[in-house]
C-alpha cells in the first residue's frame, strides 16, 4: 500500500496483487450473475462500478472507508437525488449523456466533477453479491469481515452448477446478529489492527515523511520510504487538510 500522512490523517491506497487474473470454476461467475441480477437506473447505465464513502468511529480512530458496493434493495422509500439547485462546471465530461445534465465541478485544478443523478439510496439498503458451487457452502466467516467494514448488511449468494444459477441465498447480518457476534470475537485484532495504523502514522512523523510504501514481506510489514511524488488525491484537494499536525 502507499501512504501520505496529511496533518494528523493517514491516507491509504491500495495495490492490486496483479494486473490481471485468470478465471477458473471457483471465480468465474460473478461479474456476470451481478449483470444479470441487478441493473443500473436509466441515467447511470453505462456505470461500471459504484464506491460509498463510510465514517465511522473504530477504538477511538476516526475511519473514513471507500469501499464498492453491488447494489442495493429497490425500495418505493427511495428518493431520486434533488436537481434543484445546479451548479454547472466549467469543465464538462466529453460524455455527450453526462453533458445533458446539469454538473458540479468540484474543482477545475482537479477536473472532479460531482454529477447529482440516481437515487438517494440508504446504506441500510445496501447488498453484497456472491457466488458458489452448489456443492459447496459459502460460510459467513469467509464474506463477515468485508460486509463488517463496510457496514453491508444484506448479502445474496447465487449457487450455481457449471455457470447455470440454480437458487438464491438471502442473509441479513444485521438481523441475524452476525455483526455484533464477530465485533465480540474479533474485538482484540482489531484493537490491535488500530495499534498498528497508530504506530505507523508515529513512525512517519517520526522520519519526518510524509509520504511511504507499505509492504508485507516474509510475515512481516516494512515500511519504506516514498521518492517518486505521486499523491493519494489532487492537490487542491489535499490543500483542504489545513489542521495542525497533532490535531485530531
């Protein structure tokens, strides 16, 4: 992973362990049981993905967590996202169906533009997607920990025989009480996992560096040294980090 530590914020970004993977039974299935179990609102086809922003307290950490999410449960109760008040960048998509729309320009050194379409959907409505062999028996210890830190508490599980689906399991961790039974078995680790965010952010103040590589090599993590520049965000979005360096 690398790291930049802004003020008092320790900002992670992740590496893929490859470029590229290759598909056998066990995996090959659920990109295409996503497409053909959800679909996109008329104004966000086209979308590829979908990422939610969490925060959250954890320890006492103040965590804010990008995550993707599947989808989510339609619902009647679920607003369409307000148009009333646009505000048009300056700089637009060269998307012909994003210009159709009104745009928020976050910011034109950023070229982040903020696009008001969809629904307002709520995070309880949220929905994580997975597939396994029928033959097989996909347990909660294998999928808790993902839906735990992203707070997705339903989860649909699509058994399938050589790609053809055969039935959906539905679960509600929430309802079931998975969340809090894996908060009361896995409160040390991740008390410890906190420790070891905390000890890392101490180390980089430490160096006096503000930017690092985070590496796990031979059972162990090693913290290096970043020379080449590149930053987690923009930096005019950076610039809004403006708090003391000890301040929380």
């Amino acid at each position: 992973m690398d790291l930049e530590l802004v003020g008092a914020t320790l900002l992670f970004i992740r590496w893929e362990k490859a470029a590229k993977s290759y598909i056998n039974d066990s995996k090959g299935y659920g990109h295409e049981f996503e497409k053909a179990f959800g679909t996109y609102p008329k104004s966000l086809r086209g979308s590829t993905s979908y990422y939610r922003v969490i925060r959250y307290s954890l320890a006492g950490m103040r965590i804010l967590l990008r995550f993707e999410a599947d989808g989510y449960l339609p619902s009647k109760d679920i607003p369409t996202v307000s148009l009333s008040k646009p505000v048009v960048g300056k700089h637009h998509s060269a998307n012909s169906a994003i210009r159709s729309h009104h745009v928020n320009s976050h910011s034109v050194e950023s070229n982040f533009d903020v696009i008001p379409l969809g629904y307002d959907v709520p995070h309880s409505a949220l929905v994580e997607l997975k597939t396994c062999n029928e033959s097989k028996w996909l347990v909660n210890r294998k999928v808790i920990d993902q839906l735990w830190f992203g707070q997705v508490r339903h989860l649909k599980i699509g058994y399938h025989s050589d790609g053809t689906f055969k039935r959906i399991d539905e679960r509600d961790f929430q309802e079931n009480d998975e969340f809090q039974r894996f908060e009361r078995i896995n409160g040390h680790e991740l008390r410890k996992m906190i420790n070891v965010i905390e000890n890392i952010r101490t180390a980089m103040k430490e160096h006096g560096t503000t930017q690092a590589v985070l590496m796990y090599e031979e059972e162990e993590l090693h913290l290096y040294k970043k020379y080449d520049n590149t930053h987690a965000l923009p930096q005019d979005l950076l610039s809004k980090w403006n708090s003391p360096p000890d301040q929380e």
